[in-house]
C-alpha cells in the first residue's frame, strides 16, 4: 500500500509542474475521458492546439516521471 501510495504522489507531483495548459488537457483527456474534440470545444482552442499541448503534456509527464516517452 505505501509503494502505491508514493507512487500516486509522484504522479500528482509531476503532474503539477507541468505548464497549465497541458496539465488541464491531460486531466480532461486522460483522466475525465473526454474525446479530444469535446476538450478543445471546452478550452475554446483548435483540435490541433490541443492535441500539442497533449503530446508536449504526455512527453514532459513521462520524462519527470522518468519513464519511457522521453528523454532526459
């Protein structure tokens, strides 16, 4: 239990470094499960605005988490 427990908080660490907008896109993509169109319609951004700011929040994510995804 405590090694799950550590774990959830590295994971909500590192989700509180990254930038705003794409801790929120993450969150709502990932977490809430909405469809990429509905978050976009929802931060009033273009489909395309959030599917970078997903792919720059994913790869930062995995690299302060020190998982694969990403270099250091």
């Amino acid at each position: 239990m405590a090694h799950t427990n550590e774990q959830a908080l590295r994971m909500r660490n590192a989700m509180a470094e990254l930038p705003a907008e794409q801790s929120e896109v993450l969150r709502m993509h990932l977490f809430e499960e909405r469809d990429m169109t509905d978050v976009a319609a929802a931060l009033d951004i273009g489909l395309s605005a959030a599917w970078y700011r997903f792919r720059a929040g994913s790869e930062a994510y995995a690299r302060l988490l020190g998982g694969a995804g990403g270099e250091a």
